[in-house]
C-alpha cells in the first residue's frame, strides 16, 4: 500500500481482559486524532483472553469512517504477531498453524484483516502493567466492561 499523508493520523490504544480464560471478557480502546479522542469499550459471556485481545483492535478500526495512517498500541504480543509475522502463513496454508492445526479464532482474524484493509497500519507492542498510560486506561476500560456485564446478566438471571 502506498504511503498517503493526506490520510488522518489516528493512534488506537487497545487491550481485552478476561475473568477466568475461559470466562466473561472485555476490552477497552481509545482513539486519538490530534485533540479528539473516543473510548470503546464491550463484554462477552464465555470468551477468551486473546479474542478479547483481538475484539479491542478490531472496534475501534471498525468505529474509523474513513481511510486513516493507524498506530495500534497493545500489549498483546498475539495480536502484533499475528498481524505482522503469522497471518500471511496462515492464509497461505488454508488457515493451519505450524502445526498443521486450525488457526484459533480465525473468524476474529479474518473480522481484523477485514477492517485493517482501507488503513495504513504500524503495529506497536508495549509490556502490559508497566505503567504505560493508555494501555492502563483500556485496561480499566476492560474490567469495567467485564464488570458491567457480570452485573447486567446478575440482575438478569434474578440473582
């Protein structure tokens, strides 16, 4: 893809979290383009650790209207793997692993390849809880979401 500065400049914040692996997740992004910012932030009932991982970044390059220069932060070295070094392999081999087994959330990876299409993507790798600010903050942002969650489908169920 070539390089276009006339794309807005759009820094994406992600990270997932789960209570239990499996168990009920969240994940938490922030996006920022020059003054402006957006949170998004979800939950799902029986997930995993990395499809939350996964669903972070996916949201919030779902949520961008048009063609942007993206700079995804994550600490999910799974994600910024998979995205630079795996996911070429992966296709290559009709979605099989090194070990010749099925790539695991491949219905993720592919909602990802999707939405990264119109982009320019640079992919960043941070250590988790290691006081990066924003990576914190989508933390927060995950456990909250998996909180919320636990309380709406708490009253739900009448407990």
């Amino acid at each position: 893809m070539t390089k276009n500065n006339d794309r807005p400049l759009v820094e994406i914040f992600a990270d997932g979290a789960c209570s239990g692996n499996p168990g009920v997740g969240g994940f938490g992004s922030i996006l920022r383009s020059e003054t402006k910012e957006k949170e998004v932030s979800g939950a799902e009932g029986m997930t995993t650790n990395n499809r939350m991982e996964l669903m972070s970044v996916i949201r919030a390059l779902e949520t961008l209207k048009v063609p942007c220069r993206v700079k995804i932060t994550t600490d999910s070295a799974y994600v910024v793997k998979g995205m630079t070094e795996w996911v070429k392999d992966w296709i290559k081999k009709g979605w099989k692993n090194s070990q010749k087994k099925d790539v695991l959330n491949r219905d993720l990876w592919e909602r990802l390849l999707k939405a990264s299409e119109p982009h320019e993507i640079e992919w960043y790798w941070v250590r988790g809880h290691n006081g990066h600010a924003e990576n914190e903050r989508c933390d927060r942002m995950a456990c909250h979401a998996i909180k919320r969650y636990k309380t709406e489908h708490a009253d739900r169920a009448g407990v």
